[in-house]
C-alpha cells in the first residue's frame, strides 16, 4: 500500500536549482555511515523512472537541510512546472524489492489540484 511521505508546494528555487525536503522526512531515507548523498530511484505517474540525488550538508551542522538535485530539474523542465505547483511524494514497500519511490506533480486549476503528466 502506497503511503504519502510529504507534499511541498514549489518555490522559485525549488524549480530552479533544487528541491529542498522538508526536514521531518529526513528520517525516510537511510544514509550509509559516513556519507552525506544517496541516489533515490523515483517512479512518476507515468511510470517514468528518475534518479534523484538526495544530500545533506557535510560535517554534523545541526541544519542538515535535505535536497533533491540530479535530475530534478529535468524532471521540472519536463513536466512544465512553476512556483505554486506542488509535487508529492510517497512510497511503498515492494516485496522482495525493498522500498518504490514515487513522486506526482500538481497543479491548481480553479479550486482543484490536477496531475501533471
């Protein structure tokens, strides 16, 4: 069962340079001892796989501030975005395969939030 692990609405730096994860969902992710970046395989709605490279900053700073790089901005480029689109990320356990990641973009039309292909 897919669960959601968190939404942002998109900044101007979010679609221009990376996409800065919200701080309570750092412990989503398992960095290997020592490390500070992990690659993340990300499947989007249209079964599209992206890889996505997740840091923080270096040497135990007490605001590691996780972001998305790698091929996040063409994702970005790719699905049209702007400021105030919001992308939302989820998961689900795969058996035998560990963890699928998976991420939908958004866009408000009106009152809603539609999916961008």
């Amino acid at each position: 069962m897919e669960q959601h692990r968190f939404t942002k609405l998109l900044s101007p730096t979010d679609i221009s340079q990376r996409l800065t994860i919200p701080m309570a969902n750092l412990g989503d992710f398992e960095f290997p001892t020592g490390q500070h970046a992990i690659n993340i395989e990300v499947t989007d709605t249209l079964e599209q796989p992206w890889t996505f490279k997740l840091s923080i900053r270096r040497n135990n700073n007490p605001n590691p501030r996780p972001v998305f790089t790698g091929e996040w901005i063409r994702f970005v480029k790719e699905k049209g975005l702007k400021a105030g689109d919001r992308a939302v990320f989820s998961w689900q356990e795969v058996e035998g395969n560990g963890v699928q990641y998976r991420i939908r973009a958004e866009r408000k039309i009106f009152k809603y939030w539609v999916n961008v292909q």
